[in-house]
C-alpha cells in the first residue's frame, strides 16, 4: 500500500541528494533524500510526496518529524536569508519588535509587518534592507497570528481605526498579501488601509486583487522619473517604464500617494518632475508625499541629512510655483493620538526573558517576555534559554535591551 502525503502551503522539487521543500512559493528547505529513504521508498510530486508499501500513519509521523527539523533552516529565495517563520505556536510575541509584527505608536494607526526582505537595494535604506543588506535573518509571519493579535489591538484602541502595511523591506513579498488584507478588512472599525511599496512586482492583476480585497490606498516610493538616476538609487535595475504605467493604473481606481526620498545631490532636479507628474494624474487620488533623507545609526548614509528648515523651505517654494499641497501632517491622513498601550517594563528595568530565535544581526537574540518581544544585543545564548536583560529602549512598546 502507497502513502501519499499532500500539501497547500509546500512545493517539492529534485536536487542531488535532497529535495528541496519550498513553502509558500517564496521560501525553502532542504531534507537529504537519505533521511527520506529511511522512512520508505518514495516518488515526488509538485505539492505532493508519496512513499511505497508504508502506512499512513508511520509515514505521517516520521515525515512530520524530518519537516520540523530540517524547518529551521527556512531560506528566503529572493534574499538567501535564513528565515523565521513566526507563528501562533513558536512562542514569540508580535508586539515589540520593529521589524516585524505589529507596531502601535499610540495613534489611531495599527503598523502592520508581516514579512522582512527587499527586492531593491536603495542607496539611502534607513533599515539596511535589501539583497546587499548586512542582516543575517528575515522574519515571516504566519497570517492568522498576525489577524488574530491585530484584532486585539484594534479592540484595545475601541474607535476607528486605520491600518498601514509598511514593512522593513517590500510588502508585496509576503506570499499571502491578498489575503491578509483581505481578512483585517473584516475587522470591526477599520476605516483605512495603505502600503508601502516600490510597485516593482505590482501588476494590474495584482493591485485589481488588492484593491479588492480591501486596500485603500498605495504608497509608492518613488524618487525620480529618470532612469539612470532611479537605478543608482534603488542600488539595482529599476524599470521605471513599469512603475510610471502602475501608478496611472491604480490612480483611476485607488488613491495613491507618490513618496519620494528627496536624498540631497542624488534627486534634486527630479522634485519639479515628480510634482508635474503627480499633478498631471491628479483626479483627486493622486497625491505627493515628498520625504527628508534621514541618517539611522544602521542605515545606509549616501549623503548629509538636509536640515528641516531647508527641507521645508524648499517644499514651500514648490507649492507655491505648483499651487499644489506639499507639506502634509498626519491630520491629512486622519492620524490623531489614541489610547496609550501599557507597557508591561521600561527604559532601565532588568528583565527575566526567554530566547525564541536569531535576531537580524550578529550577536543578536530575539527573546520574549511578558507578552512582548525584545531585540537583545551581545547575546550568544542558545535557543530556549534562559537570560536576563536590561532594557534600553522602549518607546512605543518596541524594546531593545543587552544581555547581562
């Protein structure tokens, strides 16, 4: 009697000596056909996996086992980052961390991260992201954990409340996107929700899917209509062709607001271009949001961060050559202060934590505490242990500590 295996989420496909399991389409693992071949002898097909003459239930098991272990070398394809797949049973919590999860900044906003990585390389990443990034893992989020702790943060705000998916990296590599956004649509109060993007892997079918299952607004950082000044700056091949043609696409049925990264001596003769074309797509959804270049201490620095009162200075004189609105505050969006989210430690406490994964960068630790996650720095503590941390951040209940 055959035994065959079948699957939604994974993908199998023949290399020398192991098959290779992709889960999700965008992530992979490896187990040794070896290992396989102790359980029985055995045929692959795309989502499924066969073994001759073993019962289901001992191929069940011992296939269930081989995947949970050899899961934990979770690949990403695009940024051949080792991976963690953050889900409701792995233990670690989706509030504290920057990076991923989710971040309440006291605002009626709910910031929505359900993956990490980047398809671009931009020369002025505030977070270092992308395929030339110095981190060493990327994070993934399983969908109905992210849904389920959304929820209760929107209960916790008890207004209306708006979402915005804005990722440390692209939005648009997170395998279930529609999906997800499909199902926070559902959830009681929601009044708006936007995303960041780069719109490089966006595509009419794609943004009709989007829009469709509850998107309301694209944010589309782009920051120059010239090719050769667009690709230095993305830090790879950019086609501009296909993010202007994108944008005129969802301005007729979304809002969109085109945000530059106005990076001194890079893009300054790009800002007149991108408002005369923001205003000639302007059919009331179409919007500029030009941003200040900033240095962060671990981002990328191409140039000096131009002082505010000369960023706002120049924003002035545009929209007064323009007639447009240049200078936007967060009323503009409907962002007003809202309940505070109590913090469970502060700036200074030492806390008894756990570690849960690898963090984004060497000797960092992802440890989870009190309902929250806390990025620890000069940890080499393994997995499971046991440590004690001092924290030195914890500014909307996003905490960083070092490990004593």
């Amino acid at each position: 009697m055959n035994a065959a295996l079948t699957f939604e989420q994974l993908e199998f496909s023949e290399e020398e000596g192991h098959i290779k399991v992709f889960f999700l389409k965008s992530y992979y693992f490896r187990i040794p056909k070896n290992e396989l071949r102790k359980i029985a002898d055995f045929e692959i097909g795309k989502n499924s996996i066969t073994f001759r003459n073993a019962s289901m239930e001992s191929v069940q098991r011992k296939f269930n086992f081989l995947v949970e272990k050899y899961f934990s070398e979770l690949t990403n394809v695009l940024t051949g980052k080792r991976s963690v797949y953050i889900h409701k049973n792995s233990g670690i919590p989706l509030i504290g961390n920057t990076a991923f999860g989710i971040v309440y900044r006291n605002s009626n906003v709910i910031e929505v991260k359900p993956v990490t990585g980047c398809n671009l390389n931009c020369v002025y990443c505030s977070i270092d992201e992308g395929t030339g990034s110095g981190k060493k893992t990327d994070f993934l989020i399983e969908q109905d954990y992210l849904v389920q702790e959304i929820k209760k943060i929107a209960e916790f705000i008890g207004e209306e409340w708006n979402c915005h998916i804005g990722t440390h990296g692209e939005p648009l590599l997170y395998p279930e996107l529609v999906e997800l956004i499909g199902e926070i649509s559902k959830i009681k109060n929601l009044g708006a929700i936007s995303m960041d993007t780069n719109a490089v892997f966006l595509t009419e079918e794609k943004a009709d899917q989007l829009i469709e299952a509850g998107l309301t607004r694209f944010n589309v950082s782009l920051d120059s209509l010239d090719e050769n000044i667009a690709c230095k700056m993305a830090g790879c091949s950019y086609n501009i062709g296909h993010v202007k043609k994108i944008i005129e696409y969802i301005g007729k049925k979304s809002d969109v607001l085109i945000a530059p990264v106005w990076v001194n001596g890079w893009n300054d003769s790009q800002m007149e271009k991108l408002v005369e074309f923001a205003m000639k797509y302007c059919r009331g959804n179409v919007k500029l949001g030009i941003q200040n270049f900033l240095e962060y201490d671990k981002g990328r620095k191409p140039a000096k961060q131009m002082p505010w009162e000369e960023f706002y200075s120049r924003l002035k004189k545009l929209e007064e050559k323009y007639g447009a609105k240049l200078i936007l505050k967060a009323e503009d969006f409907g962002i007003h202060r809202a309940k505070l989210l109590p913090k469970p430690f502060s700036k200074g406490d030492v806390v008894k934590a756990t570690v849960m994964c690898e963090g984004m960068y060497g000797s960092e630790k992802i440890a989870a505490a009190e309902g929250r996650s806390i990025n620890v720095f000069g940890c080499d503590a393994k997995t499971g242990s046991q440590i004690k941390v001092k924290i030195l951040r914890d500014k909307h209940n996003c905490f960083a500590g070092k490990a004593l």
